[in-house]
C-alpha cells in the first residue's frame, strides 16, 4: 500500500518508451496534451459513461462533487475499494484506489478531463470514456436536464 503513486511524470528514457506501433506512427512527447477521440462514431454519440481512479474515498468525493456543482455529471458513484495493478516507473505497481463512474454528455467531456486534471493529486489520472449506445428514454432524458445546456460556456 501507498508503494508509488503515480504523481509524478514517467520517465522518458528508452527503456520506459511506449511499444512501437508501426513505421508509420509518429512518436508522441510524453509532455504534449493529446485530445483522444471517443470513436468513430464521437459525433453521433450523446451520452457517456465515464471512469475515474483516485487515490482515496477523500479525494474521489471531491471529483464527484466538484464533477456536480459544475453540471458537467449528471450522477457519480464511488465504488470505495478497488485494488489497482499497473505498469508506472518500468516495474509493476500496486495500489489501493477508488473508482468513479460518472454519466454525463459526450460534448461535456473535455470539460470532465480539464476540471478532473485540475483537481487529482496524479500527474497522469485515468479519466476514459465509454459511449452509452442505448438506455431508458427518461434516464437520458435526465441526464440532459441535468448536466449543462448544450452550447453553454
């Protein structure tokens, strides 16, 4: 428990480098905010479900609050004790974690990176994003009145 969190950068020597993926790949600095897209299907996509891990209950109640106040989560849960194995530093990692399962809108997501980001004590959080192909009318519904007006700043 608590071995090495990951709150620092991982190194960029050649041993830690990311696998090779093909001559014709361009090699990404480890330092340079890449923006993902969700699928190829991101603009058809509405709704999401997204996961976040943090270091503890503390700092996950204060994501998923902060995620609510700002209306970019229509609903977090915390799920309070997951055991998460990892690669961090070149050699496997263990740690104590929680996790946080957010529904939202897809369009408010980068929104969900930057604030989350802003507040995680990792230098490199998991915030990833599934799209919800299909769920009951009225819960997406929900979600819509729930989380910002599309277009608001």
């Amino acid at each position: 428990m608590g071995k090495t969190p990951r709150h620092s950068r991982p190194p960029s020597s050649p041993q830690h480098a990311l696998p090779n993926l093909g001559p014709s790949d361009p090699v990404a600095d480890p330092d340079e905010e890449v923006q993902h897209p969700m699928s190829d299907l991101e603009g058809s996509v509405k709704h999401i479900v997204f996961f976040i891990t943090a270091a503890s209950v503390e700092e996950g109640e204060r994501i998923a609050r902060s995620l609510l106040e700002e209306r970019l989560a229509a609903c977090v849960n915390i799920v309070p004790a997951i055991r998460s194995f990892f690669w961090w530093e070149g050699k496997v990692q263990e740690e104590a974690e929680v996790l946080l399962i957010g529904k939202g809108r897809a369009d408010l997501f980068p929104k969900v990176q930057a604030l989350v980001r802003a507040l995680h004590s990792y230098t490199v959080p998991e915030i990833i994003s599934f799209p919800i192909s299909s769920g009951l009318p009225d819960y997406l519904s929900w979600i819509d009145d729930s989380t910002l007006p599309p277009g608001f700043r």
